[in-house]
C-alpha cells in the first residue's frame, strides 16, 4: 500500500500538459489477476492542470477552457501543481454517458461532469512511472472533491465475461482494460491498455465530401493504416439542416485539390449500390484530412467498408493521426 509521505521520493516535474497515454483496440478482452477494467466512457479526453490557474486541455492540447468553464472553476480543488488525466462527458437521465448530449453542451450544461482516471502529477512529483495500482491509490486519498461535477472513475476486479456482461446490459459503449503494473506512457498506444467496443461506432477521419442542400449531402470518411488514408463509407444519415450547417463550416476551409484515399475508386460492386467510382469521384469535394467524426454503424462489410453508418458529431479533441480501424 503506497503511503502519501512517498511523494517527498519521487522525482520533481513541472504541472504542465501531458500528451495521453492511449488503448490499444482490441477484438477480444484479455483477462486475469493482472487486469481492471473501467467502463469505455463515450466522451472528450481531457488533461487538467493547475499551476497557479486551471487548465483544461483537449488530447490535442486545445484549450477547453472557454468551452467548459464551470469545469475549471471546479478544478480549481486541484492541489497547486497537480495533473490528472480524464474524461468530460454529459450524463443523460438514466445516468449513462451520451456523446449527442455532449455536442449540445450548451443546452445540457448541468450534465456534464468530469471523470478523473489518472493521476500523473501531484505538487510537482512525478507519479507516472509509478505502476497503475499506486497511482489510483494516491489518486484516491489524495483528492476530495466537493463539486459534483468531478468524479473519480470506477474501476473493477471482476472476470472478463461478467464486466461485458454488464456494460451490455446496461447499453454502455464498451470496456476498458488496464494492466495493474502498467506505467503511465506518454502520447504511446500499447497493449498495457486495451479498448473493446460493445457497440457498433468509432471514430473516422473525413476526407471529402458530395455537395448538396445546407452544405454537403454525403460526408466521406477512412481511417489510416500506417500512412495511408483508407475509404470506408459515405455517410448520409444523422444529419439534421442545422447540423449540417455547422459540420459545414467546420470542414468547408479544408478544402484541397488532391483526393487524400489511397484506395478509390472503388472497383467492386457495391450490393447497397454506394460505391465510390470514377465517375462519380468527379462530383467529390475533397479535403486535407484534418476533421474527425463519431459515426454509428451495422456492421462493417466483407469488402472493409461500412454499413449503415451514421453521423454523430464532430470530435474536434480526436488527432486524426491517431484514427485507425478499431477491431471487428
């Protein structure tokens, strides 16, 4: 059991932004006595510091400040040179994480809280290099807080099947699993951290664009495989005028001469008839590849393109370096 007068031992380091420790995808969740598992929240990941004043940072380094001020003024709890790691997310009234909510913050400000999961720097001493299970023991009697709207995520040592089990019956988005002795591993991806997915969705790079009323009538979207861009769907629905009003002037000042997919066009047939083919390439608008989008799908097909995909917001936190296809 680590005890608080150990901080005075480990190594100084300013409070500053921390880029994220990432999950690797996975298509089955790995289990045993070396695991906990957290429930996969469906919102922006969030670094907050306080050094003096309170920062809220996207996983970009984007300040959330403006965005999110009632979060900051609770922060403001936060010990004077303190990281932690986290996530903002709007509650909808059963309680669960809703990312709809989220993108409508400003008609849904009382649900959004912030769920602390990690502990990376307190008064200046360095705690990432600490394994997980010490971390989230100083985290935990190290910071009380008396706002509501800042929580301490929940973790469980429960058996794979039972944790799935739950997250399914509950309609939750999917599981997180983390290995006890993992350290903190700044801006990497490694399978010390691991993300299943309950449900159809992830996030996609949009590289493009069919014209059409308020904007654009198709957004198209891929994820990277090492460098590349790869095409996966044209997305038509989830769109209402107004979203796709403001998805358009998010996305129109990307606008690029070079089409940014390595494998269009399409030269299969299509049983849904979406195919992206030459000739209809010729009406695309395309786009540096630099927005990310939340889409909702079936399933993905055997010729690794999406089914029933629909749009569900912008993820202005996502770096779109960092998209890449989640497991099947």
């Amino acid at each position: 059991m680590p005890r608080v007068n150990r901080l005075s031992s480990l190594p100084k380091r300013n409070a500053e932004f921390i880029e994220p420790m990432d999950c690797e995808p996975v298509s089955k969740l790995l289990d045993g006595p070396g695991w906990v598992f957290e429930i996969k929240l469906d919102g922006y990941r969030a670094i907050a510091v306080k050094s003096g004043r309170v920062n809220l940072f996207s996983r970009k380094r984007n300040s959330f400040n403006s965005q999110y001020p009632f979060l900051v003024e609770a922060l403001a709890e936060l010990p004077d040179g303190t990281v932690v790691d986290g996530e903002v997310v709007a509650l909808d009234e059963s309680g669960r994480p809703n990312f709809n909510l989220l993108a409508q913050f400003r008609n849904a400000a009382s649900r959004i809280h912030y769920f602390i999961f990690d502990l990376l720097v307190y008064k200046d001493r360095d705690l990432t290099k600490l394994p997980l299970t010490e971390r989230r023991e100083l985290m935990k009697s190290l910071l009380k807080f008396r706002s509501p709207r800042l929580r301490i995520s929940e973790q469980f040592e429960v058996p794979a099947n039972e944790m799935l089990a739950a997250v399914r019956q509950q309609q939750l988005e999917g599981v997180i699993g983390k290995r006890k002795d993992s350290l903190y591993e700044s801006g990497k991806r490694t399978d010390s951290w691991i993300k299943y997915r309950v449900n159809r969705g992830q996030e996609f790079v949009i590289g493009g664009y069919l014209p059409g009323p308020h904007g654009f009538d198709s957004l198209i979207i891929g994820y990277h495989q090492g460098k590349d861009l790869m095409y996966v769907a044209r997305v038509r629905n989830g769109f209402v005028p107004a979203s796709r009003r403001q998805v358009f002037e998010k996305i129109h000042h990307l606008i690029c001469p070079t089409m940014p997919f390595v494998n269009l066009p399409d030269t299969h047939k299509s049983r849904w008839g979406d195919e992206l083919t030459a000739e209809k390439m010729k009406e695309c608008i395309w786009l540096r590849p630099e927005a990310v989008a939340q889409i909702e799908f079936l399933e993905w097909t055997g010729a690794d393109r999406l089914r029933h995909s629909k749009f569900v917001g912008l993820r202005e936190d996502k770096n779109p370096r960092s998209v890449v296809k989640e497991a099947k």
